[in-house]
C-alpha cells in the first residue's frame, strides 16, 4: 500500500496527543506537520513515517513549552484534556497482534493518570520517553529525530522512567475491580451515603475539579483527605443541572462517568484504584475541554 500523509494521521496524532495531554492542540499539531509536508520537495524526504514523526514531535516539544507558560495562569488545577477511547478497540487488538505502529492505544499510556505524570517532565524527557516506551523507536533514530547525542536520549529515558516508576500504583486495581469501585461511588453519591462513599476512599485520597475558572462549584486546588473529598463530592452534586444525567464511558481507556445535559457532556469523572481503594478522583468540567464530547 502506498504511503500517504492520512495513513499515518491517526499514528500522527496519537504522538501529538500523549505529548501535549490536549486533543485540540494534538489536531493542531498534525494540521501543521501537514502544511509543512506538502512545503517539502518529495525528492528529499527517504522516510515518510520518519520525517513526519520528526516535524510533529519538534513542533509539539515547542507547543508543550508554551502551554506550560500559559498553565501558570490557569484558574484551578489543570487536567489532561479527555478523550473517548470505545472506538479505538481495533487499534488495540492490533497492538496485541504485535504490530509496532498500533500500540498506540495502549491503555496505560493514554490514562489521565499516566499524562499527568508525564505533565511532570520536561519536553525532552517526555518525547524521548514516549518515543522509544511507547512506540518503540531505536535510540539512534530518536536521537536523530531531536538532533541529540544518543547519550543525552538514553540518560533523559532512564530518568524519566524512573520518575514513573515511583509514582506509578503499588497494586493497581483489575478492569472489573475499577468498574464495581466506579458502579458503588455512583450509587453513594447519588443516594447522599457519606458512609458508603467514605468507605471507599482510600485515607490519603485527592481530588483534582478542573473548571478553567468557568463551572461552579469546581475546587480551586487539589482536595486531600478521605472526609474532606467525600464532603465536597457530596457538596457539588447540587451544581448538577436538573436535567442531568449520569452514564458510563470509556475515557482515556478506562470506565468514567460521565455526566449529560442535553445531549453535551457536562463533567467527567474518572479514578484511580490502588489497594481495593479510590486513592485518586479526577473532575473535568471545563466546558471547552467538553466541547468535543
């Protein structure tokens, strides 16, 4: 099969997306590596998957430097923006089939959990990670991509990895454990069980709400603590919308709830189960991070 840009677009933005934790800056990102493959002589490029992955990284490692600049200004904790994952089950059974190109969509990789962690390196560590962990490039092609000595890419994966490792869950939670935690936290907050929904926080749980300063009720900072994190999730349920309701999705790879009014997303909640416990709870509401929901 000939090699065209859109054979790799979904390749292309699944790079964009696990560096910059914003699928609308992810589209924007490939839109550019386009503009600045059709300005290209085709005489000159030997690689397409490789020029392309070449531009789009660079040009993400860029953007990740602005956005970091420009989260210093955000109202509230900032969260990765979210994306639906159902759709993606191919992708994924070809990862399983051991094709290089479509591991892609492996789960842990696109966690919200796993791109906060990542939100912690620098751009350099980030794409030298994510190139060769998660699609598995050499380190001399990588090294050659962000024109770096091999060296310098080898020490920025070793630090990085190690980074993740020791922030990664001890004993994290099977699909089914996640969901019956997920099903019994709906069932408490929608029936006001504070003991129920306090039984299930794990002691030292946090609560991350992120509004952009443009949804009521959406904590400022970071919530810590069992009693405290039950008290404001119970809180916030009157901020829904009458017309609200609750179903689940695959978001990110993992089951969320995900709240509807009127046909558009109105929050997202997404947790982390370490231990048999909800050790951490993630609230999306900002309403343009919604908007392709």
């Amino acid at each position: 099969m000939e090699e065209t840009f859109e054979s790799y677009r979904h390749y292309l933005f699944a790079i964009a997306y696990r560096m910059l934790g914003s699928a609308m800056d992810a589209e924007d990102m490939v839109q550019e590596t386009y503009l600045r493959y059709q300005a290209t002589p085709p005489e000159t490029i030997r690689s397409l998957k490789a020029y392309l992955t070449t531009i789009l990284t660079r040009l993400c490692m860029d953007q990740l430097q602005l956005a970091h600049r420009q989260r210093e200004t955000y109202v509230g904790p900032w969260l990765p923006e979210p994306i639906l994952t159902a759709e993606t089950s191919e992708m994924a059974e070809m990862a399983e089939m051991g094709d290089p190109e479509k591991r892609v969509d492996m789960q842990e990789s696109i966690s919200l959990a796993f791109l906060m962690l990542l939100e912690q390196l620098q751009p350099f560590e980030r794409a030298v990670f994510l190139l060769r962990e998660v699609f598995a490039y050499e380190f001399g092609e990588i090294a050659h991509m962000l024109d770096k000595s091999e060296t310098a890419c080898r020490r920025s994966f070793s630090r990085a990895k190690l980074h993740l490792q020791a922030h990664r869950p001890r004993f994290p939670a099977s699909p089914d454990t996640h969901r019956q935690l997920l099903t019994g936290f709906l069932r408490a907050v929608q029936g006001g069980d504070m003991a129920a929904l306090t039984g299930m926080l794990a002691e030292e749980v946090t609560l991350w709400a992120d509004g952009g300063g443009k949804t009521r009720g959406a904590a400022t900072r970071p919530v810590f603590g069992r009693d405290a994190v039950a008290r404001f999730i119970l809180g916030t349920r009157r901020f829904w919308p009458d017309n609200a309701h609750v179903a689940p999705g695959e978001v990110n790879g993992q089951t969320a709830l995900i709240v509807y009014v009127g046909g558009q997303a109105f929050s997202i909640l997404t947790i982390d189960v370490d231990e048999g416990h909800i050790q951490a709870i993630r609230i999306l509401a900002n309403p343009e991070k919604l908007a392709h929901i």
